[in-house]
C-alpha cells in the first residue's frame, strides 16, 4: 500500500510548505497541493518544487489554482467559480504522496464544505504542522480536537521554530499527541539545508508505520 499523509497546519504562514518540502524529500516521494490560492507570486507547488529538488512529474498539477491570496472560497468566488469539494480525491501514486491543505482544519472551501471535511473523506493520516510561538498551544489543542472529533487519523505534530521545551511538552501532554520532531527555523533556506535539517530533526520511519 503506498504511503498517503496529508499535511496540515494550525494556522497559515507557519512554514507548512517548507515542512511539505522537506517531508517529500525525505520520503523520496510525491508532492499535490489540491487547491492554490494566490498565483501572483511562486506557488506552493513551485516553491516545493525547487526545495525538494523534485522532477516536474513528481508534483502533480492542482486541482484548483486560483489568483487572490485569499481563503479558498473567497478566491473561488472572485474567480467566478465555485470548488467542489466533492470532486477532491488521492491520486493513486507509485510513491509516498505528500498532500498540502491550505491553512488551517477550518479553511472554507466554499460556503459548505471545510477542508477538514474533505480530509474526513479521504481517512488518510495527517501531520499537524505547529508554530512553537506564544498562542501555539491553544491553536494546536482545538486543532487536536477538530479532528478527533472527526476520527481522522493524527498521525502527530511537527513543530516549526525555535525549540520551547514546556510549550512542546504541554502540547504532547495535554493532547496525548506524538511529538514527531521540530523543524527549526533555517537561516538561509536552501534544498541542501532544508535536506539536512530533515534528516537530523525526523525519521522517515515515524511517517510510514502503519497507524491501528
């Protein structure tokens, strides 16, 4: 059975491309981020692209790719479309896919549907992608529940910057989470130290195994 994780995060702008980047290069694998909002400027796709080093074949084109930088159902609306989130389904790949959300659990797709919903659908494992600044703790908690609460599959949380020992253990505590490592933050960002980051902060293991 090939390897599907679907990467999400608590929250946008916390370095959960970077994280899907280097997860995809770790796992020698597939990346797909199925709805893009904002192509103004390097999509997420790109971006991924060029930090994990991957061949064009290896990033599978989007679903939806619209122009604002906005919410998904926002962006779609000014576009003049509408997502359906119905329509979102895993690719079958001969590698490790490596699926990108948007956002947090709770972005709106369009004026139904939430990512979370599509997520519940598919029943693959997640990451949860966390920062380790101050209001970590309640973003990641509620996120913890949210799907919980949805029987989705926690596969556990990756934190993203410096290292806060209590902040990281009062998550793992409290949400009675696996910890699967800390990403720090990368002062110059390139495939090289991206690469090397990973292979020192995780082990590919914790995100094949098998959940019960």
């Amino acid at each position: 059975m090939t390897v599907k994780i679907v990467v999400t995060g608590t929250d946008t702008g916390i370095g959960k491309t970077v994280f899907a980047a280097g997860l995809t290069g770790l796992l020698d694998g597939i990346y797909w981020k199925p709805v893009q909002s904002g192509t103004c400027e390097e999509t997420d796709s790109e971006i991924v692209s060029l930090l994990a080093g991957l061949p064009g074949d290896r990033v599978l084109p989007e679903a939806w790719c619209l122009r604002q930088p906005l919410s998904p159902h926002l962006a779609a609306k000014l576009d003049g479309v509408e997502i359906d989130a119905q329509a979102l389904v895993l690719p079958t790949t001969n590698r490790p896919l490596i699926v990108e959300g948007a956002g947090g659990l709770l972005v709106p797709l369009n004026s139904r549907a939430f990512y979370i919903d599509v997520f519940a659908r598919w029943n693959a494992p997640v990451v949860l992608c966390a920062r380790t600044t101050l209001g970590t703790i309640n973003h990641t908690l509620l996120s913890i529940e949210a799907l919980r609460s949805r029987s989705i599959p926690l596969l556990g949380v990756v934190f993203i910057g410096d290292r806060m020992v209590d902040t990281q253990k009062t998550i793992m505590d409290m949400g009675k989470v696996r910890v699967l490592g800390r990403l720090p933050l990368l002062e110059s960002l390139t495939p090289s130290t991206l690469s090397a980051a990973m292979q020192t902060s995780f082990s590919a293991a914790d995100f094949v195994e098998i959940l019960p």
